[in-house]
C-alpha cells in the first residue's frame, strides 16, 4: 500500500508492507537507509541504537521513538494518520509496517496471498489491491 511517511517538515511517498509478523510493543515503520536520508534522518542523530531479534538473526537499527507520522495514499481513502516510532535497517530494502502500526492505520488485510485489503471504514465489498513493491537500494 501506498504511505505517506512525515518527519518534521519532510515527506516521502512509498509503497509499505504489512508485516504482522513483525511485532513490537509500538507502533513502528521500518525504513532503509536511502529512505531514512530522504527524510533527513540518516546519519543517525537522537537515535538509539538497539538490536531486533528476526528470523535471519540478530538486526542492528537505529530507533526514532514516536518522531514520524504515516498516513494511507488511496483513493477514497479516509485521512487515517498515527504516530509510530521510525526505525531504520540498514539491511532493509523495503518498507515495512508493523502489527501495532497495521491496526492504528485500521488496516484490514482480506486475503494476504493475493493482496487484497481494506480500511476499517471500508464496505466489506470493498477490496484494494497491493501495489508493486518499491525496492530502496
């Protein structure tokens, strides 16, 4: 889906993932290092350094605690924004949004093998297909 990151007076419009997998006790978007640099956050200043634990091992990143707001860019789409903590992976090459962050944008996933989803606001018969991903190198 198609997001719109801000971090003080800068934007940027990417597509993100929905990874519930991807658990946390916040709401959290995870960006990589180009990403971060369009956002004027990269190098790290007022970051904390900390290391998640992921199914290919240990991830080192860098946490901005509640300094970003993200809203969803669709049509028709209602102006659901929330806070979430910005943290940025050098590894990454795409944008991820996190089980916390998926339900504060009220994010309803329908059918994840086909990529199907909804807002909360949605009709049920509503259904919106995924974008393409966009890959950050």
């Amino acid at each position: 889906m198609r997001v719109r990151i801000s971090v003080g007076g800068r934007s940027l419009e990417t597509i993100a993932l929905v990874n519930t997998g991807y658990e946390a006790e916040t709401p959290q978007i995870l960006i990589p290092i180009p990403a971060a640099e369009a956002l004027g956050v990269w190098p790290p200043e007022g970051a904390f350094e900390s290391t998640y634990e992921t199914a290919g091992g240990p991830l080192r990143t860098w946490i901005y605690p509640r300094r970003c707001s993200v809203k969803i860019v669709a049509e028709g789409a209602a102006a659901v924004e929330a806070e979430a903590d910005l943290v940025v992976s050098p590894i990454a090459d795409e944008v991820l949004v996190n089980d916390k962050l998926t339900g504060k944008l009220q994010i309803v996933l329908e059918d994840a093998g086909q990529g199907l989803w909804r807002l909360r606001q949605d009709p049920q018969t509503r259904l919106r297909p995924s974008e393409p991903p966009k890959y950050w190198k």
